[in-house]
C-alpha cells in the first residue's frame, strides 16, 4: 500500500509481500437490491425461494458485491437464464475475457505500488476457479501485461477459496528458490461461470446467490528486498497445506453442459472447527506460540467463506472481536470473491496496522494467513508484518 514504510527488516531467504492489487468489474451490487433484481433478471415468481433469498442476503454480512453480470450480458444470452440449457461454451466466453481483464487491472495496480519495472518480473503464478482453455489463462495475463517471454509461468485452476493462498505458498516456494526473482500471484474470478435461476430443486444455490462476488487480486512476492526501492509489508516465514481424509463431497463442484455447480455441505462449518486448532497450533508453535492464550497474541487474516465458518473461528479459539475485522470487512465489502478475497484481507489487516500505529498503539508482529478449500484443503502461512 502507498505510503507504508517498513520499520523492521525482513530475515535474509524469506519470501516477502511487496505489493498488492486489487480490480473489480464495473457492476456494483448492494445486497439490499439484490433479490428483486435476480428474480427480475431469471424470470422467476417464486415465492418461497424469494423468501429464502430474502433470508440468506441477511444472514451473510454482505452489503455490496462487483459482478460482471449485467443487462448487456443477459440480453446477448438471455439463454442463461432458462433451466437446463447447454451453455457452457456461452458462459466460458464471457468468463474467459472477464477474469483475463481483471487480473490485467489488478496487476496493473500492484506493480505501480511496487515501482519497479514490468521486465523485472521474473515469474507469474496465476489462479482462478473460473475458466478453462488452453493456452491458459496465464498467457493471455503475461501478454496483456507485456511480461518478457522467459518469464516462467504456473497456472493453479479450480481450487476454490483456498486458491489465494495456494497461490501465495507457490509464489513463496519459488521466490526462495530462485535467488533475484520476482513472482507476480494474480487471481481473478466470475460468478457467471455457475450463474443459474433459482431452482426448488436447488435450494442451495441461493447461498451462492446471497455470498459470492468478482474480482481480481495481485500480489508481488520476492524474497531479500532492496529496500532503496522495495518497502516489504509481510514476511511469509512458513506455509503448510493438510487436507481432510474423506471429506470430497463437503465441498462438491462439477463443471457441466449448464456451467459450474457447486454445492456446499451444511457440516463445512463444523468439519473446519473440529480441525482448525491443530493446524493452526502447528504453523504457531514454529515462533513457540503453543498456548491457547497466545491465538490472541497473533493477527488473523482469514480468508472469509462465509460468517459461520469466522464466526465458529472466532468461539473456537476465543478470538477478541476485533481479530477477525479485517476478514469481516472484506465480506462485507466485496463479499466471497473465493482465491481474490485473501487479498482484500491482508489490504485491511494493512490499513489497521497503520491506524494503531498512527495511535501509537502496538500491533502484532506474527500472524496467520489462512483458507480453507475444496478437499477439504487447509492452506495456512505464518507471517510477520513488517509495516508495523
């Protein structure tokens, strides 16, 4: 972010966050208007779902959304509004184009904040749950932003809301393995990929409906910054990933002749609880953190599935309210914009760190970075904030 001056020097080796980026599509949503506007939009009258609608858009937090749907796009396929038509090549279309624009913008942003030239990129790690094609979405990212043709590419496709993170362990690896390099991490995702109209046979679709949101997100990861010209915001000191035997279908996703479909188990909560503090006191106890007392000693940058997995989070470990502000900010600003959202977390997480620096107030130093994907996948980094 513009103006942070990093006051502690990152460890020698050690992959560091030099930048971040963000971009959205045009369309804002405010949750109140959403409802009306998605029935209006499917033809639908049904009652019954629109009470649920009416129901789950209260209950998620979110008060606006970016989406790239929009009227123009409805007019020119108005065939993704009827049940059961093959229209996966129509939604890859548009979705294709979208998120390559967005991650274009949010990159954009990211390497202006780190003020070193595109050409001294050297890798690209891109991410995304919301396309398919081959070549992949990360040529059409290292053409549109002129990045030099050595640069060396990896694609991370369909990993859902651990994707940010993933992506970040895999920047992380790279950066402190290849001496001098700079990785570009860039996510970008569409909702139209598994846009739907309501369906009494779907009723879990609506949480999709009232939760998910677009955009992109950028990161610049490099490791030994020069700090004449680097300002290093967090070091990502240790990254671990676990996933849970036999829980495939917790988080089940298909890619069909309709699009994307998704359907998340009511027990996604509880399973994450149930092994949310084993993992966590694993990436903790590398700093001797190993106290039920220190989960209050250390910042949370959680990516936010939904407020009943922060909030199951926040009772579990007995976090103080203001541990998880940044990730309820990002819901309620952006909503779950799944592997973007991590981005919008750690920009927060940045802003509050300078406000209680600006109040003389100490913040904490290490922290975690963490999400949770299909698998079910937990991804989680320790960190330092070096803009504290």
């Amino acid at each position: 972010m513009e103006g942070v001056m990093a006051k502690k020097t990152a460890t020698p080796g050690k992959a560091t966050i030099l930048a971040l980026g963000k971009a959205f599509p045009n369309q804002l949503v405010m949750q109140e208007f959403l409802v009306d506007g998605y029935f209006k939009n499917t033809n639908c009258n049904d009652p019954e779902l629109k009470e649920k609608l009416t129901r789950l858009c209260k209950t998620t937090t979110v008060k606006t959304r970016y989406v790239v749907m929009c009227e123009e796009i409805l007019n020119k396929y108005p065939e993704l509004t009827v049940e059961g038509l093959p229209t996966v090549k129509q939604r890859l279309d548009i979705c294709n184009n979208a998120v390559t624009q967005m991650a274009i913008e949010a990159s954009r942003s990211c390497i202006e904040k780190w003020s070193r030239p595109v050409s001294d990129i050297t890798h690209l790690v891109y991410v995304s749950s919301s396309e398919a094609r081959l070549p992949g979405g990360d040529l059409y990212l290292a053409r549109g932003l002129g990045l030099r043709p050595q640069t060396r590419r990896v694609m991370l496709y369909f990993m859902g809301c651990s994707g940010g993170v993933a992506g970040l362990r895999v920047a992380k690896d790279i950066a402190e393995n290849n001496p001098g390099s700079r990785v570009l991490l860039a996510t970008s995702e569409t909702t139209i990929i598994g846009f739907k109209p309501p369906s009494a046979d779907r009723p879990y679709d609506l949480v999709g409906v009232a939760l998910f949101g677009d955009g992109a997100g950028a990161i610049i990861v490099g490791a030994d910054p020069d700090y004449s010209i680097e300002q290093p915001l967090f070091e990502l000191n240790t990254s671990i990933q676990h996933f849970l035997p036999d829980t495939e279908k917790t988080i089940d996703g298909r890619l069909t002749e309709e699009g994307i479909s998704f359907r998340l188990a009511r027990e996604l909560p509880q399973i994450i609880e149930d092994n949310i503090e084993g993992f966590c006191k694993e990436l903790m106890g590398i700093v001797g953190y190993s106290d039920a007392g220190d989960y209050n000693r250390v910042f949370w940058a959680v990516h936010p599935g939904g407020p009943a997995i922060l909030n199951r989070l926040e009772k579990r470990l007995d976090l103080l309210p203001e541990k998880l502000s940044a990730s309820r900010r990002a819901l309620m600003d952006y909503g779950n914009a799944s592997s973007n959202t991590i981005v919008y977390v750690l920009e927060y997480m940045l802003e509050e760190s300078l406000q209680m620096k600006a109040k003389e107030r100490v913040d904490n130093e290490w922290g975690l970075i963490l999400a949770f994907g299909p698998g079910i996948t937990l991804e989680g980094i320790l960190a330092r904030n070096l803009a504290i």
